[in-house]
C-alpha cells in the first residue's frame, strides 16, 4: 500500500488537536479510493466494513423507504468523516452513499473505529459531534415534512445547500455540485413537477439563477423570507 502524505488531512477540521506524528499514524491505517460519479461508496443495509472521509469532491446521502422511494438525506462536503455506522452502535449502513461528483476517499476498517476514537479524544469527540448535528438537522427535516409547506420545505432546502457547499460568483450564491431538479423533489419529499414550476417562478422573479444540474442563489435575503412566510417575496 502506497503511503498517505499527512497533507491530506492536516488542514481538517476533524485532525485539529493532533500532532504531525498522530496524523501520520492514522493515515497509516487508511487506504484511499477514487469513486466516478454516480458510483456507490456503501449501499444501504449492507455491512459496515469501514467509515470514511471526503477528501475531495461531493457524497449524495440517499434512504430507500419501504415502498421504495428515494430520500436523499443529505450531501457529504471535502473534509467530512461519513459512514461511521460504529458511533451510532449498527452494524450495517442506515443508508447508501453516492458520488455526486468524482470523489476521493479515504477509508479505515470498522474495526480500528473503537480504538481510534479512544487513542485519538479529539477525533473521537469531532465526529460524536458531527453525528449529533446531522441527526439534530435530520429531526428538523421531519418537523419541515409535517409542518411546512411545499415552497418552504424547497426554500430551505436551497439555503441549507448554499450554506454549506455556496460558492460565491457574479450571479450571486452557486451551489457548488451538480444538482438536479429531481434531487431537490427527493430532499424535500415532492414531485418534480412542483420543484420546476417553483424554482422557474423563483427565477422569473430574480430569486435563482437555475440551469442544468446549477442552482445559483441570486437573492438570499428574500429566500429566507420565502423559507419563514410562505407565498411573501
């Protein structure tokens, strides 16, 4: 196995607190695989063999509900450890991982995930964080689901995306991945006929800037008027 420059991760949030010789340490242990877009890293319900970080590119995070529709949970960004099915005590994966770009990854077996975060407290401590925010901003999407309505949950949606992976441009706030219409209906559990006439209104009005598989967020002031009051601009 060709050795990891610590350079990979150095500069994460994740590895902070550890010193030159600890980072090098843990990458000894890992392995890195490049994923083509669309490619799966894990597939929901299947063993848990490892738990990753993104070192490069954008993660799809999709749940197969029982009737066999499609929910894409989230997006992975560059830096974030995913996968950890250890920390939340199963055994097999909650849900698939896709690339939504080509991705670079770094991976560690399942088994060392116990000692590590016992070796390595801030590690340990960073990714029970991470597994805590996203299970907090799981529950806030239920509350949208139950309570909001359409033109909020999409709006939301948008500025969640902007926030997280935004990337400013002349045009205004670019999600910065490839991210299909489809994939907004699936986030916020509508149909892509609603997410079109939305997001075509929106841009009629100065809102978004859209384009194939491009969502630019021109105006996010009036988008989070959107998100909190329904049917005002």
């Amino acid at each position: 196995m060709v050795a990891l420059d610590r350079s990979l991760i150095s500069q994460l949030p994740l590895f902070q607190g550890m010193t030159a010789e600890e980072q090098s340490e843990i990458l000894r242990s890992a392995r890195s695989s490049r994923y083509a877009k669309e490619s799966a890293i894990f597939e929901q319900e299947t063993e848990a063999h490892s738990f990753f970080v993104l070192i490069s590119g954008h993660i799809r995070v999709v749940r197969s509900t029982p009737d066999g529709q499609q929910v894409i949970a989230r997006y992975i960004s560059e830096g974030e450890i995913f996968g950890v099915a250890a920390a939340l005590g199963r055994t097999a994966y909650p849900a698939s991982a896709l690339a939504a770009v080509d991705c670079v990854v770094l991976a560690w077996p399942n088994a060392l995930w116990a000692e590590m975060a016992r070796r390595f407290p801030m590690f340990g401590a960073t990714t029970y964080r991470t597994v805590g925010t996203r299970l907090q901003e799981t529950q806030t999407r239920v509350v949208e689901m139950s309570t909001e309505q359409v033109e909020q949950r999409v709006a939301h949606a948008l500025l969640r995306l902007a926030n997280q992976t935004g990337r400013k441009t002349e045009s205004g706030i670019e999600i910065d991945f490839p991210i299909s219409r489809q994939d907004i209906a699936e986030m916020t559990g509508t149909t892509l006929h609603t997410v079109s006439r939305l997001l075509s209104r929106w841009e009629d009005i100065g809102i978004i800037v859209s384009g194939r598989q491009k969502v630019t967020v021109k105006d996010a002031h009036r988008l989070v008027v959107l998100a909190e009051n329904p049917g005002k601009h």
